[in-house]
C-alpha cells in the first residue's frame, strides 16, 4: 500500500516537472502575442 503511494507521488513529481516548462513556454508565448497585439493596435 506504502509502495503504490510512493509511486504515484513519484509519478506526480515527473508529471509536475515535465508540464512546468510547457507552462511557462504557453504563458511566455501568450504574453508576447499580448504585445504584438498591443503594438499592432496602437
């Protein structure tokens, strides 16, 4: 029971660092098709 426990904390933790990147690379990308938009507006 412990050693499944370990297991899915385990895989949580590979999950978590392999979708931080993907996260900040669509929150970096968003940001800078907020300011083009911005510069394409104005």
């Amino acid at each position: 029971m412990i050693f499944v426990f370990v297991l899915c904390f385990i895989l949580f933790l590979c999950l978590s660092l392999l979708l931080r990147p993907l996260i900040l690379s669509i929150s970096t990308y968003a940001w800078l098709l907020g300011l083009v938009l911005l510069l394409w507006v104005f």
